[in-house]
C-alpha cells in the first residue's frame, strides 16, 4: 500500500485543477444556465474523457515527448486559442442580441454528441492540460508502479472530472438559479465571452 499516498496525492492536485475556473467550467456552466442541464452533462463527460485521454498519454510517455516537440505544442497551442476565440465571439455576440424574456441560445451546442465535442476539444486543445499532467508524472508519478496503480488512475480521473462538471450542470440547472440567470442573461453571457477571448488571446501570444 506503498502507492496509495502517492496516489491520493495526484488526486488531490488533480481535484484543484478541476475545480479552478477555466474554460470546461465556462462551457458546462453556460449550457446549464440556458436550460440545456443534460448537455451540460454530456459536456462534463467530454471533459472527463479528454482528461482520460491526457492521463493515459502521459502514463504512456507520450505528454513529455509531446512536450519537447515545439512544433506540435504550437499547433495545439494555437487550435485551442482559436477554439476558445471562436467559442467567446459567438458568447459575446449572442448576448448583443439576446433581449426580452428568456431569448433562444444560437451560439452553444444543441445537441447531446455536439456537447460532448465541444467538452472533449475545449479540454484536448488546451496545452496547459497536457502541461499539467506530464508535470505532475514528472514530478509524482512512480517510475515502476504496478498495474493496478495505472489503472486506478485511468477509472478515477474521468470519475473526478465527469462528477465534478455534472454536479456543476445540475445546481445551475436548478430554477432558482436559472430565474436569477435570465434577469442578468446579457452581462453575464457577455462577461464569460470576454473571459473567452482573453483566455484566447492569452494562449495564442504565450510560448
């Protein structure tokens, strides 16, 4: 029970990296708020597999080879900046024409694989996940754990992130929070569109 604490441990990191704001946090939440609870979820499971998908490349090896090749790091770098400016744009003018009373979403996913696409690609091309985990396996991970260690990994890590976006779903699904949503519907739109462009903008100028 040696790799238990080891264990435990990326766990824990990985739960402060969900939980922090980003990007996931911005899709599920706003599929959520405009009534859309069960693509909210399918966005939620879409992140997890992304990140099921980044742990496993990087158990692999394949994140810290990813890593030196600046060339591939740049294209992906630069597919999620445009992916996040695309998302942002759409945000920001859905909410210069949103008016009236519960106005119709045009800008976010409408069905249940598109959310599941549009959780999957926010978290594959985002470069920081993919810095994340091969920093964590370079620093934490064991270098000759056993096989269960692999796969506790792989089955908890989806569990973390698709539990922590589907619970994220359903409280801003509720109706008490969808009434306070549609009263402050613009701002708030336009405020996680701005976010989203920055965050963008940020990711295509950084190195």
């Amino acid at each position: 029970m040696a790799y238990l604490p080891i264990l435990l441990t990326i766990l824990g990191v990985y739960w402060i990296a969900v939980v922090s704001p980003g990007p996931n946090f911005l899709l599920v939440s706003q599929l959520a708020l405009s009534g859309k609870r069960r693509m909210g979820i399918q966005a939620g499971l879409g992140i997890a597999a992304g990140s099921t998908i980044w742990a496993v490349l990087a158990m692999a090896g394949v994140a810290a080879i990813l890593d030196h090749l600046a060339w591939l790091h740049t294209t992906i770098r630069l597919a999620g900046a445009l992916y996040l400016l695309w998302f942002g744009v759409r945000l920001l003018l859905g909410a210069r024409r949103a008016g009236g009373k519960a106005p119709r979403l045009v800008n976010l996913p409408t069905s249940p694989w598109a959310a599941f696409r549009a959780g999957l690609l926010t978290n594959l091309t985002n470069p920081k996940a993919g810095a994340f985990w091969t920093s964590i396996f370079s620093s934490i991970y064991p270098p000759h754990a056993p096989a269960w260690f692999f796969v506790a990994t792989a089955l908890l890590v989806p569990c973390i992130s698709g539990g922590w976006y589907s619970a994220i779903s359903l409280l801003f699904a509720s109706e008490r929070v969808q009434r306070r949503y549609l009263r402050l519907r613009r701002p708030i739109d336009a405020a996680c569109g701005a976010i989203l462009v920055g965050l963008g903008l940020s990711l295509a100028a950084s190195r």
